[in-house]
C-alpha cells in the first residue's frame, strides 16, 4: 500500500543557514502542538467548536475594523496630481469639427514608406545592422509609426462615413 506522508527531501549543503533554521522553527512548532494538544485533551467536542467560532467572529471583526473603519477615519484629504500634457500633443478643441483630417495623405504615405523601408532594412544583411542601431536608439519608433498608421485609418474611416466621435 501507498505511504500517505512521504519522507520530506533534505535540502542541499549549502543552506546549511537556512536548514538550521528550518529545523529549530519546526521544533519549536511541534513543540507548541504539543503543549495545545495537553491543554485542550479535557475538552469536550462542543466546547472546542464554541472556541474556533468566537475565534473566528474575533479575527473578522477585527479584521473589518483594521480595513474598514480605522482606513476611512485616517484617511485625510485625497490629493490629486494635475495631468501634464506634452506640447506635442494634438488637442481637437470644440470648435474643431469631426470630420477635420489631423494627418495629411502627404504624411500617410511618408510613414508607410518609413515603414516599408525599415522592413527592407530588417530583412537585407547589410541592412541589418543599420535597423539595429536604429532600433537601440528608438527603441519604441516601429510601434509609434504603426499607432500612427492606424489612427490615420480610424479618422479616414471616420471622415468617409461622416461620424464625428
């Protein structure tokens, strides 16, 4: 027949540290047992049951105040950081109406060619290392020109179909 608890592996000598350690916390654990199990040997079924409830209702009570109750009171003023825009970035105000194209087709097809010559750039050897300086030194410069690439499909799609969002 099959062995319910099986022998625990020994770890490696180089933990010897942390096996000493191991062993005296696993003493003094077995230890404590003991001393609970003597302690609660005269109790009855009934008796030990109201125990672990009133524990229970303990630990949760003062677990919810701790959360709850003593968080909200000491919390104070919530502070906000104000949001800094770049002053590249595009802002559509109100009276920019929805249907504005805010990259040119100009634009569009100078970055689909970027695009195309950085894949040639990748797939060639020779151009390989010129694609690898280019990406160490951009390294978020492809994942920009295709964001920017699909926006300008968005808005074509948007300007073609006449709606403003």
């Amino acid at each position: 027949m099959f062995r319910l608890f099986k022998k625990r592996e020994q770890p490696s000598a180089a933990s010897g540290i942390w096996l000493k350690m191991g062993t005296w916390l696993e003493k003094r654990q077995r230890l404590l047992a003991g001393r609970l199990n003597q302690r609660a040997q005269g109790w009855s079924r009934r008796s030990i049951k109201i125990g672990l409830v009133i524990f229970c209702i303990l630990y949760s009570s003062i677990s919810i105040y701790t959360m709850f109750i003593r968080s909200t009171a000491e919390a104070g003023p919530v502070h906000v950081d104000p949001i800094n825009v770049p002053e590249h970035a595009v802002i559509p105000s109100e009276s920019q109406s929805g249907a504005e194209m805010l990259l040119s087709a100009d634009g569009y097809q100078r970055l689909l060619s970027f695009n195309r010559y950085m894949d040639s750039l990748q797939q060639s050897p020779e151009g390989r290392e010129v694609y690898q300086n280019i990406i160490q030194e951009r390294p978020g410069l492809r994942d920009s020109v295709r964001y920017i690439i699909s926006l300008y499909q968005k808005q074509v799609k948007r300007v073609k179909y006449g709606k403003q969002k």
